[in-house]
C-alpha cells in the first residue's frame, strides 16, 4: 500500500511540474493611448467598423483605419510603440506574448507583433529595453521591415512607391528578390529602389519631415506609456 501511495505522489508531482513549465499564450491586444480624429479598427472582410476609443480591445485580425487629419497612438506589443497618421490603414496580423505557466502576474518570456501598412504612414519608437525576446515585423507592399534594437521610425506608402527613414538605431529591410538593405539614422529609402545605395536624410525635404515629426511621435508616444502604466493590457 505504502507503495502505491509513494507512486500516486510522484505522478501527481509530475503533473503538477509539467503543467506549471509549460508556456501559454494568453489572448492579447493592442493598448490605445491616445486618439485624435475618426479613428475606425474591425474586420474588413466584413466591413464591421467600430470607432477607436481607450477602451477598445485590437486583436489580431483587425484592420485600423484613420481619416485625414486624424491619428492613433498606441502599443502593439510591450516596446513596439506606434503612431499611426491620418488617412492610414494598417492590418494587424499578429499580436502574441509567451508566458510562463507557473506564472499568474508577469512571466513574460518573449512577444511578437506583426502589422502591414497597407497606405499612409506610421512611426515606430521599437524599444525593447527589459532583455526580452522581442520579434516585430511591418510589411508594406513588397517590403519586410524589421527594427534592429531601439530604433525609431517612419514607413509611408502610397501602395506603389514605399518611404523608410530611420531617425534612431538601424533598420533592416528586405524586398522581394533583392538584398535586404540596413538603414541608420539619418538615411532613407525608398522603394522601387531607384537608388543603389541609402540616402542622407539631409539631402531630401521629405525624409526631413520625417525626421522632424518622428522625432516628435517618439517623444510623445514614450510619455504616453509612461504615463499609463496601469492600463496595460497585455
């Protein structure tokens, strides 16, 4: 009996332990900081759109789009934060945390976000500053964008002619069936590529805009999440 009683204890023991390491991938959604103008997000195949509010609850399988002059900060992932600008369509394609099991507050082990910007433009302030596993991804046309690091920056593009200026850090781009291209600060390209290599942003008004308004949405955007720590949803 004694036996049976001393085997019963170590399978409910490895039970337990198996159950508590194993990783879980809990529902989540973008945090909304701020909006300003009409801001829709829903399901596009459906045409089911609601009005953003600080509330609203951006899943994976979303579409947000934003009318002139209007523009929505938000987090997508814990250190990927972005503006989206007015008459801006993004797709949101993946949002996903990975957690430890045995872990019922915090846990984090890794997450990844991945977005297409289908027309306009975004800012991106990427900054993953806890050590963690962080993989974001934007798409836009031809083109896979992927921060390296903390970074900051800007992708605008019309569904032809696509813009990447970098104001901070490096950006690594590829397009289909050409090398893939890195961008650091104070360089942009633009695709079709015209140009074989990165050009100074000094030497174009547009990536200078960029730059400027960039460089404004960071700051804006990193107080926006220091601000409100408290509404995490992740």
């Amino acid at each position: 009996m004694r036996h049976l009683v001393i085997a019963a204890s170590i399978a409910i023991c490895s039970l337990l332990s198996n159950a508590c390491s194993k990783s879980i991938i809990p529902a989540t959604s973008a945090t909304v900081f701020s909006i300003r103008g009409k801001v829709l997000f829903g399901n596009a195949q459906q045409n089911d759109f609601q009005p953003v509010t600080l509330k609203s609850r951006i899943h994976d399988g979303y579409t947000v789009r934003s009318s002139g002059g209007a523009s929505l900060d938000l987090a997508l992932i814990p250190g990927a934060l972005t503006q989206l600008s007015g008459d801006s369509e993004i797709d949101i394609e993946e949002l996903k945390i990975t957690k430890d099991g045995n872990e019922t507050a915090g846990g984090m082990r890794d997450r990844t976000g991945r977005i297409r910007l289908n027309r306009g433009k975004i800012i991106v302030l990427f900054i993953p500053s806890d050590g963690l596993a962080s993989q974001f991804v934007i798409t836009a046309s031809e083109l896979t964008i992927k921060p390296d690091s903390d970074c900051l920056f800007c992708v605008r593009t019309d569904g032809k002619t696509t813009r990447v200026t970098c104001t901070k850090g490096n950006i690594n781009v590829s397009a289909e069936a050409q090398p893939p291209v890195t961008i650091a600060a104070g360089y942009f390209q633009e695709w079709p590529n015209k140009r074989a290599k990165v050009v100074a942003a000094a030497d174009d008004a547009t990536a200078q805009i960029d730059i400027a308004e960039s460089l404004e949405g960071g700051e804006l955007l990193q107080d926006e999440a220091s601000r409100l720590p408290n509404r995490r949803q992740f």
